[in-house]
C-alpha cells in the first residue's frame, strides 16, 4: 500500500493571477484586462497589470519552489499572450516567454505543467461573444494546437480547462468575474461550448504520444440545513450543478437529470454528435476542493430552487474569502471519483487556504496538516491520488476578492515585489526533507 511519503508534492499558479506585464511582450487584452478597468468589480480596486509580476519574476518564484523542495510546477499560459486576438498570428514573444518558464523548469529539476485555460479568455473572442459562442470552439482547438507544436516537447503533462464550474458559473450567470455576463442562457451556451471544447483539445493533445492529460475540477462539499426531505433533493441539486455538470458528460452519463429546468437550457446548444465527442478518458481527475456549503431548499429561487445558507449565520468560522474551510472534502471527494472508476489516477491538483494580512500563518500549516491526514485516509483505501499541488506559491490577485485574501506560502510585498517564504514554506520544506518526497 502506498503511503504519504509516496504523495508528489508541486504547485499550482495561473497566468492571470501572477504574471502581470498586461501589455508587455506583444500580449493582447484578456476579458480579467477589461473587466479590472472598472475598478468597483473587485472589493480592493486594484487590477492584475503587475500582480506578482511573474513574467519578469519567474525565475525567483521557480527557485523558491525549488528550494522549498516541490517537484512541480504547473502554470497557465494566457491565451492571449500567444494569440493576442484569440486566433489568427502567433506572438512569438508569447511561446519564447513560457519557452523560458518550461526550459528555465528543467534546468533546475522541477517539472513543467501546463493549465490551457484558466479563466483568461482573449478580449477579441468575448468581442464575438466568448464561450456563448460555439465558434470559439475552434479557436480553442487552434490555439491547443499551437501549444501542442510549441510545447509538448518538453511539457508531458497538461491539465486543459480550469474549474469549468466556477469560470462559467462566476463570469456568465453571476456576473461576479470577467466578462461580467449573467442569466441562464449565457450560462448554458457557455459552458456546454466550454465543455466541448475540452473534449476537442484532449483529442488534440492525446494525438502526441506519451502525454498524460487532464483537467481540474471544482468540487464543493453539499450538506444539508435541516434534516427534512426538501433539504435533502436541494442538496442533491445543488450537488448536480456544482459537483457533477462538468464530470459526467465526459463518462457517457449526459448532463445530470436531477436539475431538468438547467439541463433544458443546455439541451438548446447541444448539437448532435456533442455528446457522443464529449466521451473522452481523461488520463487523470484533478480535485480541487476548498470550502463547503450548507443549502436550503427555497422554490423562490429561479432554476435550482437551492439557498445556500452562509457560514455566518450558521456560527461557523469563515476564511478572509468568507468560505467554511473544510479540508474533509479531499477524502469525501476522492472516494467518489475513485467509485466513478476506481483506477483512475487523482491529483489534489490545487488546494489551500487565505489569510488576511494579519492572520498568523499557522493556520495555514494546520489546514496542510488536516489535508496530509486526509491523504493518508485516502490511500488506506487504495485510492490512487499520485500528489498534492498548492495553492499557492505567492500572494496573488485573487480575482474579485483582489489582493486581500492571502492564499500564498510566500508573501508579496506589493510596493517592493518582494518575496519571503511564511510558516507554512519552512514547515513544508522541512516535511518535504525529512520525508524525501
Ligand atoms: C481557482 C484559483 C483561485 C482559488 C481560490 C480556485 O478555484 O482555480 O484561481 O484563486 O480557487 O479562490
């Protein structure tokens, strides 16, 4: 049986969060770019035009990962970087930039991951209407191609879309992140285009031998308020749309039948032939679980007839970003995707928590600690979780919230840019050490 010390241990960041250089280097605007330019979209009112200034920056922030002893890397590439309009000309300074991210990787020992999507769609495809519409499909396949030719040399594993859930759900129903688009028929075009578009590029990508290829799903524990039976069919719902939406078109189940009135609208988008493409093996399941919810039914609500009821009014402690931190939810969610298939590998593929600035950043290493014992559970059971990536390495912009919630093991100083590893970097690094993993 394998146990913890087997776990590989990397971390996770996102091109939009940390790279910064907005303008620089040839790149064309991303919706996070013209979203951010009103500034009362995110709490601080800041933007990501600097945010850690990755691109400059990127060779410190791989040696810190180094020296904390992390054996991964896995980065997302911004589209827009490499197709400044979406589609059409390569920007060459955009493959030369994570050109130098993967090979500078190498040199110094670390592995190379790369995220395709991760929520930074090019300006000039929202300007035709995102992921509403199906056109961008293709774009998308052109641009995973020209990642493939560019990069899948050296880089073996790729994780394509990023928490399809939270991306759509977020930036085309709530309104809440870029591009800012609500109601339910963006909703449902958007995120059946970008499930589809996953299928397509993991086609694409698994035309090279000797890729291992994935993608990184949103999972959020569902618990019910009260112990009654419409309680319970909220939280299967809820369930459904959070947990199971962006899973089970993939595994030939369709789109989940527990919540017809949103399945309905997605019908309207599927074409034939979607569903029967959508069949893909992903060669793994990346979870990424943070928080968890506790719902009540309420037909009052449109679609889901589901309210959530907030940590606070249930007297439960709240993270900076106002979450009921429950690391319980790696387990809980390793046991389903194992019962989905049982020999299919998994990854913690992100997990962490935030701080506020004055938080001692203690408990972060006992939130790492409860998700270790976790992991052991896990692996008692014969589940086959491979590692654990972080989120994250440095202080970033956490998208609406801005730069107050802290989720780094290292923090920025943002005048200076300056690193300096916290509690949780030491404890890891000596973890990592002692245990030689
Ligand atoms: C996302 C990250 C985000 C983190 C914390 C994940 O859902 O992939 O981009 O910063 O959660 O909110």
């Amino acid at each position: 049986m394998r146990n913890t010390t087997q776990l590989q241990w990397g971390v996770t960041i996102a091109a939009a969060q940390t790279e910064g250089a907005h303008d620089q280097g040839g790149k064309g605007a991303s919706i996070w770019d013209t979203f951010t330019t009103n500034p009362r979209v995110i709490k601080d009112r800041s933007n990501a035009q600097v945010a850690t200034d990755f691109y400059h920056r990127y060779q410190e922030d791989i040696d810190l990962a180094v020296t904390i002893g992390l054996k991964i890397f896995r980065f997302s590439v911004a589209w827009s970087r490499i197709l400044p309009t979406g589609t059409g000309a390569v920007n060459p300074e955009g493959i030369a930039f994570y050109n130098r991210v993967i090979d500078y990787c190498l040199s110094v020992g670390i592995t190379p991951w790369i995220t395709t999507y991760h929520w930074d769609l090019p300006q000039a495809l929202q300007d035709i209407g995102g992921w509403r519409n199906r056109a961008v499909v293709t774009h998308y396949q052109t641009y995973i191609t020209i990642l493939r030719t560019h990069f899948a040399d050296r880089v073996k594993n790729w994780i394509l879309v990023n928490e399809a859930i939270v991306c759509i759900g977020a930036g085309y129903f709530l309104g809440i992140h870029a591009p800012g688009k609500r109601g339910i028929t963006n909703f449902s075009a958007s995120i059946h285009h970008l499930l589809l578009a996953q299928a397509k590029g993991f086609k694409i990508l698994k035309a090279v031998e000797g890729l291992t290829v994935g993608t990184a799903i949103s999972c959020t524990k569902i618990d019910a308020y009260r112990d009654n039976s419409r309680d319970q069919k909220a939280v299967k719902r809820m369930d459904a749309l959070m947990n199971r939406l962006c899973i089970e078109p993939y595994l030939g189940m369709g789109y989940p039948s527990e919540i017809p009135t949103i399945t309905r609208h997605i019908q309207k988008f599927v074409k034939e032939g979607d569903l029967e493409e959508m069949q893909i093996d992903f060669d793994f399941w990346g979870i990424q679980t943070y928080a968890r919810e506790v719902v009540k039914s309420a037909w009052y609500v449109p679609y889901l007839g589901v309210m959530t009821v907030p940590p606070r009014k249930r007297n439960v402690a709240v993270s900076v970003m106002g979450w009921e931190t429950y690391p319980q939810g790696t387990r809980y969610f390793a046991e389903r995707f194992a019962a989905y298939d049982p020999d299919k590998p998994l990854w913690l593929s992100e997990c962490g928590m935030a701080l506020a600035e004055d938080e001692d950043d203690q408990l972060r290493v006992n939130y790492y600690q409860q998700v270790l014992a976790e992991a052991e559970k896990i692996l008692e059971k014969g589940i086959k979780l491979q590692g654990i990536l972080l989120w994250t390495l440095v202080d970033n912009f956490e998208w609406a919230e801005g730069y107050i919630p802290k989720f780094g093991i290292i923090s920025l100083n943002q005048k200076t840019l300056e690193r300096k590893m916290k509690k949780t970097a030491y404890w890891l690094k000596n973890y990592l050490a002692a245990t030689n993993n």
